[in-house]
C-alpha cells in the first residue's frame, strides 16, 4: 500500500473512530448518566479506551503501516480529534478553553478521561504497529 493510500484510509477511518466516540457519549449521556449518575463519566471513558483499542488494532493488523507511517497516523488522528472536539465545542456555545480544561489534572482525577484517550489514540498506532511485529 502506498504512504498516499495509506494515509487516505487513516483519514477514513479516523471518521469510524469519531462514530464510535460519538455513540459511547451518547451512551453515556442517555443511558448511564440517568442510571448511575456521575460515575458514568470515567466509566464511558473506559469504555471508549477500549472500543477504539480494539478498531485501532484490527485498523493497524490490517493496513500494516510502517513505524513511522504509523506514527504519522497518530499525529493526524491527534490533530483531527483536537480539531472535532473544538468545534463541537464552540458549536454548542462553550469558550474553546473548554477544550484545554480536559487535560488538567483536576478534570482527569474528577474522571474527566478525555486527555487520555486522546492520547491513547494519538500513540496506539506506533504502538500496535510495534507489537505488531516478530520478536527476533
């Protein structure tokens, strides 16, 4: 597969990522948070961790991106989440700085577990691309 098409699929597929983020707060807003209250916040970021853990590993099992290719993946998947996220917020009429407060240490200890999956998802696919390969 050629670093263009390569590329092009991450995009792609960063939009499946973006709907698997979308339901799991969905989830979370109409289901949990109504059932078991503040706890549903660090719960549904569990959940998401995992959700697209797993879509990102079969993501890198299947295209068998290179180190850095997949590297460069993460980047754009980092850039692209931080990008959706400042929009939905300034959308919703909330000040972009929003966005900056999730990755303080009070909003993950409150359980807030935004900052970490976006790293998460910025760094999997270097990561599974190296677990990926042979122990030699």
């Amino acid at each position: 597969m050629s670093c263009g098409s390569l590329i092009r699929n991450a995009l792609l597929f960063w939009f499946i990522l973006f709907a698997i983020a979308f339901a799991n707060g969905a989830l979370r807003e109409l289901v949990l948070v109504p059932l078991i209250g503040p706890t549903a916040l660090p719960l549904s970021g569990v959940t998401g961790i995992l959700l697209m853990g797993v879509a990102i590993a079969l993501f890198i099992r299947a295209a068998k991106p290179p180190f850095g290719a997949a590297f460069a993946i993460g980047a754009l998947w980092l850039v692209l989440t931080l990008a959706a996220e400042m929009v939905l917020v300034v959308a919703s009429g909330k000040p972009v700085r929003v966005v900056a407060e999730a990755f303080s240490s009070t909003a993950v200890a409150d359980g807030d577990l935004f900052a970490p999956l976006v790293v998460f998802v910025a760094l999997s696919p270097p990561l599974f691309s190296l677990l990926r390969r042979p122990l030699h």
